[in-house]
C-alpha cells in the first residue's frame, strides 16, 4: 500500500464528512426524481455541518444573515474554514467571540507549520476549555457521558479530536489513544467516531484486552471495526480469527474486495480520485479508502496483510 502524503495541508483546516444514514449508493431507486434525491442528501449534509462545525461560527461568517439553504451552507463553510482566508476568518470570530473555541482552534492549525508546535497549542486551548467548562458545571455526573448532546461542549470535543488526530500524525499512539478514549467515556454515542480511531491504535499495538473490551462496548457490526479486529489478528498469528472479522467486513461492506485489490497492488492513492470530495458512502470502498487514509499507520505496519486477505477473499464463501 502507497503511503500517503503526510505533509500539512495548508488548506484544508476542517473536513465535511456524510452522515451515517446517508443513501448507501447515492440513490434510493431510480424511478425517484432526481432533484428531490439530491435536495435530501443535501438536507443530511447540511445537518452534519451544523452538528460538527458549529452553525453559530458560520452565521458569523456570513454577518449575522440567515442561511436559507443546505448549497449555501455547505459552500460557506468550505470557504470559511478550508481556503486561503481560513485564518483571517477564524480571527475575525474571535474579535467578535474571544471565546469560540472552534475559531481559536483553527487560529492554532492555520497560524503554525510545526506538528510539534501546534500539540502545544493544542494542550493549552484544552486546559482552558476545561478549566471554563469545570467552573460552568459541566463535567457534574448529569452531563459526562452525553457531551455531544450538549451544545456548549460540542466545540471542545472537536479540539480533543483535532489534539488526538495531531497524536497520531507524530506517531504518539499511545497518548493518542488516551484521549480517543477520554472523547468515548464524555460522549458513550460516540458522535464524533473516536472508538473507530482507537480500535485502530489498539491493533497497532497489538492490545488484544483493550480491543476486546472495545468491541464489547460496541458490538454492532461496523467497517471501521472489523477491518482493524481483522489486522489485529493477523498480527497476533491468529488467522482462523482473523478472516472470522474479513468475512462479516466481506459481508458488510460491498466494495471490501476491490479495496484489497487495490491496496494489495499497491495503488492505494489511485482511487482516491473516484471519491466525492464532501465525504465518503458508508459500507461502500469510498469509507475503506476513507479509513486506509486516516488510519496508514496500521496498514503500512502490516503491509503483506493485504497479500493474506486478497487470498483469503477470492476463496471465501
């Protein structure tokens, strides 16, 4: 598999990403009419976006004017937050909000080039927030646990997955995987996907315990787990159990196949160009690739795992 390029994108400073229930093959039939099947997939776009980017920053962004669609949302917040103006924007907020934790965490990604660095700012805006977020009550026993149901602490928890994902790009797994886990014990629904980052750490460490315990907590089926639990054990030497989780990723996921084909000739990145630049179509090859991206460090640690697994599925019934 083609490593990744791991330089810091200038550009893109947050990342749009569907909703889980969005149309598996973006469409429900074809008799549907077209303009209505694309008006409902925007509608899901739009909800993500308010959800994880914060629709008040937005509505800064645009001078207080109301947003009367999903198109306008959408291409909105791509100029503010993943263009050339995305730190001038991101002070702008601030001016007006000395405490938009969203603004001044893109201030951090966009105002540094050095991994290092930004980490440092990163713990700083962290030990702020929690220090404003302990004085305002809201790590009592009523709200940890459902964080992200919580407006006011929604922008905090997308700066510990920034601060996690930042980890992960200096190889610093295990404090990673701290607060993968920290994010999973505030919000248990698990909005923001940090039990797919850290069950992938978990199998790069081989920690069979924490993955099991993991996979206990959830249980249903899912691509992002089963394809790590597959590596996992092909790591530890298992491989009766390691194909067990290939064939429910097999069954799961249409395109498993194809992406191991893909992976195991070592055209990881070719295919990348096929994926619609919003975000990726669940249990379809787009969230394998999606996953191989985001995840590099466990597949390039195992990389004849993929020679196993193409083997495997060709013979799989």
């Amino acid at each position: 598999m083609k490593k990744k390029d791991e330089k810091k994108d200038e550009n893109q400073v947050l990342r749009i990403t569907p909703p889980k229930n969005a149309p598996k093959d973006g469409k429900k039939n074809a008799s549907e009419d077209e303009e209505v099947l694309v008006r409902e997939c925007l509608e899901e776009i739009y909800e993500k976006i308010v959800s994880n980017l914060g629709g008040d920053i937005l509505m800064k962004m645009n001078g207080d004017k109301d947003i009367n669609n999903p198109e306008e949302f959408l291409a909105l917040a791509n100029t503010a937050f993943n263009g050339k103006d995305s730190l001038k924007n991101a002070k702008k907020i601030l001016e007006k909000d000395p405490d938009n934790l969203d603004a001044a965490s893109v201030v951090a990604y966009a105002s540094t080039n050095s991994l290092n660095k930004l980490i440092d700012k990163y713990k700083k805006l962290i030990a702020e927030a929690e220090k404003k977020l302990e004085q305002d009550g809201y790590f009592g026993e009523d709200n940890v646990g459902k964080f992200w149901l919580i407006l006011e602490t929604r922008p905090y928890m997308r700066l510990l997955l920034s601060y996690a994902d930042t980890l992960v790009e200096c190889g610093k797994m295990r404090l990673a995987v701290e607060v993968f886990e920290k994010m999973i014990g505030l919000c248990e629904m698990d909005n923001l996907g940090a039990r797919y980052r850290a069950m992938h750490i978990y199998a790069y460490l081989e920690d069979e315990e924490s993955a099991l315990k993991l996979l206990k907590k959830y249980p249903d089926d899912d691509t992002q787990m089963l394809l790590p639990l597959s590596v996992l054990y092909y790591k530890l030497g298992d491989l009766k159990k390691s194909a067990k989780y290939l064939k429910k990723l097999r069954d799961l996921n249409e395109g498993t196949l194809e992406f191991f084909e893909e992976a195991d000739e070592n055209d990881f990145e070719s295919i990348m160009y096929n994926i619609n630049p919003i975000g990726y179509r669940p249990d379809t090859i787009e969230e394998l690739i999606e996953e191989g991206s985001e995840n590099f460090f466990l597949f390039d640690s195992a990389s004849s795992y993929f020679e196993w697994g193409l083997s495997k599925l060709r013979t799989m019934k």
